[in-house]
C-alpha cells in the first residue's frame, strides 16, 4: 500500500492505494503521529483507491481516531471503495467514524461535528461483497419451481433455464454456516413459494465472499436449516455439508475478526 499526503488548511488528507492489511498498519500510525506532532489536528483518510482492507487496519483506524480525538481534532473517511464501504457499514464503523463522499465533504464533517453519509464515486467491478450466488442441487426441484417461473440470470438479466442460480446478500456467517436474504430475484415466486423451494433440509451449492480476507469466492455445498418467511422474501440460514478445509479456516477466522472489531468498535464509544 501506498500513502501519499494532501496538506491543507488544519487538516492532511491521507491518499491510500493498495490493499490495506496488517503489514500496513506501522505506515498509517507512523503518518498519523507525525501529523499531529506538527500541530495538525485533523485527518481525513480517502479510501477510494484501497481495494482491500482487513480487520487489524480497521483496528489501526479506530486507534488513529482515538488518538486524534484526544488531541482535540478528528479523524474522517472521504470516497470509500465499495469493498471499503460495505465493510464498514458491516461492521459500523460509520457509527463512530464519520465518512464521507468526498474529501471537501469529510473536511467539512470535521469541522462541524456532523455526519455525512457515503455514496462512493468509485465504479464497482464486480458483485456486491455480500452476495451469495446459490444453486439447487436437486435438478428436479429446480424445474418444478425455477423453470417454470421463467426465471432470469440475477446478473445478466437473460434466461438461465436448468443453469439458473439465485443471488442472495449475507447476512452472517461463522465456522458452522451462513445466512442469507433471498427476494426472490426475477423468478416471480412469492414468499411462500420461496420457502417451498428452500425448505429445510434442501442442499445447495454456494459461492460467497470473505469480505475481510482476500477476495475471491468460497465454495461450499450447504443444507438449508432454518427458513423464515417475509413479506419481500425469505432468510435462510444453511449449515455446511462440505467445504474446503482452508476455506473453512479462513471463514473461522472471519468470524474472530469480526468478534474483534464489535469489541474495538465497542471501547471506542466508551
């Protein structure tokens, strides 16, 4: 990662580049507590450029805005890449932290004490960090409830036919399984018919991200165990029948990271 400063009137905007993670963590203390040995109360940090970012750099942040905020200045985000954004709505870490669209924005926050919500310029590539891509693995159930609904590709827009696969969001995930929102996409199924499709105990193949390791997909063959539904879908909470030990590891260790930033997040409103 990179980090270049913007020196501006009582404040430095921090340009980070990269991927943001532990090795990092050194570089943005050090930048930070050379700022405010110059009598610089504020810091903004732009994120737009970091693609990648874990739980310890998210540590280092809540330290660096304590650390400010201590010295009577503060600490802001400006221009959040959308893997930046959707870990820190995830976390909330835009409860304590004020983030901001851009960089004028951010220094304008500061100044008043108000917080400005995030709309990111930056242009996602690909699916939402917290989508989980799921498929039937019993063909036949498939047909009775997919094919005949006409359903479309949640991606492309175009028919899918027997290769259909639905797009959910996250809604947890742990070392045991995962939890997800279902709104049914461009089937066409009601919330009912939605809850016969996934009803307890169907498996199903999945594909998800660990949003705070490093990016690519995780696969595993899931079983459907708790389905409750809404009025705009369906949540349904799956348990792993079969996962990559590596990738069960790596889910483990989300898990922690994510126990250890509720904790962080909870000392920084003390």
């Amino acid at each position: 990662m990179h980090i270049t400063a913007e020196h501006g009137d009582q404040h430095v905007t921090l340009h980070l580049r990269g991927e943001f993670d532990t090795f990092y963590c050194a570089d943005l203390e050090k930048e930070v507590a050379a700022i405010q040995k110059a009598g610089i109360p504020n810091v903004v940090l732009n994120l737009r450029w970091v693609k990648f970012i874990n739980s310890t750099a998210l540590g280092a942040i809540i330290k660096a805005s304590k650390a400010l905020t201590k010295d009577g200045g503060g600490l802001a985000i400006s221009s959040p890449s959308p893997f930046c954004k959707d870990i820190i709505e995830k976390v909330g870490l835009d409860r304590v932290i004020q983030v901001a669209a851009s960089d004028a924005e951010a220094v304008a926050a500061l100044g008043s004490g108000a917080v400005t919500s995030s709309d990111s310029t930056a242009s996602p590539d690909d699916l939402d960090p917290s989508s989980v891509i799921f498929r039937l693995v019993d063909a036949e159930r498939l047909r009775h409830f997919v094919e005949q609904a006409k359903a479309t590709n949640p991606v492309h827009n175009h028919a899918f036919g027997s290769n259909w696969a639905g797009l959910g969001r996250m809604s947890g995930l742990d070392s045991d399984g995962l939890r997800f929102v279902w709104d049914g996409g461009g089937t066409g199924l009601t919330a009912f018919d939605m809850g016969q499709m996934l009803a307890v105990g169907t498996q199903l193949k999945t594909k998800f991200r660990l949003p705070l390791l490093k990016s690519g997909f995780v696969e595993a063959t899931v079983a459907v165990t708790l389905l409750e539904e809404r009025e705009d879908g369906v949540k349904v909470g799956c348990t792993f029948e079969s996962i990559d030990d590596d990738a069960r590891e790596a889910v483990g260790q989300y898990s922690k990271d994510m126990a250890f930033l509720k904790e962080e997040l909870r000392r920084a409103t003390e």
